[in-house]
C-alpha cells in the first residue's frame, strides 16, 4: 500500500502475488466499534455504531423497508371518525368528500402504536 492506494493479494502456494490494486475511500476506514451491513437486491445499506442488541432488530427493518413504509401509508391514510360501518350513502358520500375536500379537520388520523403495530406484523409476515 503506498499512499491512498491498496494493494489485493492472492495466495499461490506458499507466496503471495498482488493481483489489483484500488484507491483508498475516505468511507474504507470504518470506526471502532459495531457496525451493520445489509445487502440485498436493490439495496446496500451500512449503518455505524450500532448497538449490537438491537443489529437483528434492524436488520430486519432495513430489508423490509419497503413493506414497512406501505404498512404506514395504508394505515396513515384518512378514514371516518365513527366506529360503525359505514352505510352505503354514507360510503359514497365519503368517497366524494374526499375527492373534493381532500383532508379537513372531521377526519381521525392513526395513534403511532398503530403504525407501529403494522410494522410489527409486516416484519411478523415478511
């Protein structure tokens, strides 16, 4: 290694040959301590000094990213305030109300624990 630059060797036989060479990234020095990774399709994701309790938890969360954001959309979205199912007037009167006003103040927006409850059972499903 000189300056910036690695050197990559192979072991043949008993010696070792250099085989390429790659400069250095300010990113390549990794802090002491724990670290996550996580690659699949479509994703890499590193996340530094973590708490090596917590690494599975979010593994998890981060491969299942994707699914969890859907979770919370479907949950966040606005809906009638009332407990009772909805009659069909009023399923449709609903319907055009949001087509028209969009989201005002007579409409119940989900507790957190909700959304939290959706990811939960999302990663549960996953």
């Amino acid at each position: 290694m000189t300056g910036n630059t690695v050197t990559l060797y192979r072991k043949q036989g008993r010696r070792y040959v250099p085989v390429s060479e790659y400069e250095r990234l300010q990113g390549d020095e990794w802090q002491a301590g724990s670290h996550l990774t996580v690659v699949a399709p479509g994703v890499t994701f590193t996340r530094y000094r973590v708490n090596p309790d917590k690494a599975a938890l979010l593994a998890v969360l981060y491969m299942h990213r994707d699914a969890c954001i859907e979770a919370i959309r479907k949950m966040t979205e606005a809906r009638p305030s009332i407990k009772e199912p909805l009659t069909p007037e009023q399923a449709k009167a609903w319907q055009q109300w949001q087509e028209a006003c969009g989201s005002l103040h007579s409409v119940e927006i989900p507790a957190v624990a909700e959304c939290f409850d959706a990811i939960v059972r999302t990663v549960e499903q996953a």
